[in-house]
C-alpha cells in the first residue's frame, strides 16, 4: 500500500519467514533471557514478547494454547512462563523487556541491539547501576548523582526484595575491585623454571 502507515517491520522476508523467525527469537529469549540480534529484529521480537507476558499474567485457558502456538519448544518454556515470570511481573504494568542497542556484531556492521528480560539474573541495568554505585562509594562520595539515583530507583522499583538484591550485587562489585586493586599492586614472580 503506498504511502500507507506501516503497522509493523517486514524485515525483508515474506509473511511465513518473518513469522517463524519471531517466535525463533522469542523461544531463545524465554530460554536464555537475553539474546543479541539486529535492533529491528529485536524490537519486533519485543512486541512478541510483551503479549506473551501478557498472556502469561492472565493464565487463562485460552491464554495457556495461544502460547503454546507461539513457542516452539512450549513444554519446557510454558511452565516457566505461567510459573516464575508470571510471579516475577506481577506488579508490574508493562515494559518486562528492554532492548538496548551494541556495537554492531556482524561484517556487515548492521545495528545490533540485546534483547533482554528485565528484573531477571541478567539484567544488564542492575548489574551496571551495581557497579557505578560500588565505584562511586569506592572514590568517597556518599550521595548519589541524579542519573544513578534514577537508575538505582528502576533497578528496584518492581524487583522482589530489589534494594537488597542491590546491596548484594554492590557489596559483590566492592569485592572484586578490591581482587583486582591487589592482583595489580602484587609484582609478578618471574618464571625462573622456564629460563632453565
């Protein structure tokens, strides 16, 4: 249709391909809970996503068989779906998955992006709001910039027990630099063996 709004990417390939490639990507999504793709891949398999979510927070019958069409292994990914995720958003209105946008992956340098379920262990915003807190607390500063501050309220806002979750991947954070500091200050024995 010219000139006509488009409602969706058609990601170059016909219906059928485009289809079977959505749910590829959402089954891996489901299983690892994040995945790296193209952006426009992964804003597409967003969309998928959130009305699976949605499907699994109304855990209904007729619910229960549309996600079943949609995963193509839905005997292992429908109990996670109905079970811990459901459990995991249930307070929260909307947004359970975040894209945000790498460095290209391929030879052909095309926008790549990770898609990612958020408030999950691989979350990346947690991890990061973690490790920006750790160093700034590391280098003396008590109050917390307004950007972190923001970050370290979506962090916990939605998350079951989030400000201690966050405290944990902070004090863990502090710990590791703390391992690298000594690693880089200890000199390195030379290998007196090998000169033998």
């Amino acid at each position: 249709m010219a000139g006509g709004a488009t409602k969706y990417r058609h990601l170059s390939r016909k219906s059928s391909h485009r289809q079977a490639l959505l749910r590829n990507l959402v089954t891996s999504l489901f299983q690892h809970e994040s995945i790296t793709t193209t952006w426009p891949k992964a804003k597409e398999a967003q969309r998928l996503a959130e009305k699976l979510i949605t499907l699994g927070k109304k855990n209904t019958e007729s619910s229960r068989r549309r996600a079943l069409q949609i995963f193509y292994t839905p005997h292992e990914l429908l109990p996670k779906l109905f079970g811990p995720l459901r459990e995991r958003y249930a307070n929260r209105p909307g947004g359970y998955t975040r894209v945000l946008r790498v460095e290209p992956k391929k030879d052909d340098q095309a926008p790549s992006a990770i898609l990612e379920l958020v408030d999950g262990p691989k979350d990346i915003r947690f991890a990061m709001t973690a490790k920006t807190v750790a160093r700034q607390r590391s280098q003396g500063f008590e109050t917390l910039n307004e950007l972190t501050a923001l970050n370290v309220k979506k962090v916990t806002q939605f998350r079951k027990d989030g400000v201690d979750e966050l405290e944990d991947a902070i004090k863990r954070m502090e710990r590791m630099e703390l391992k690298e500091k000594k690693e880089a200050a200890s000199p390195k024995k030379p290998d007196t063996e090998a000169k033998e």
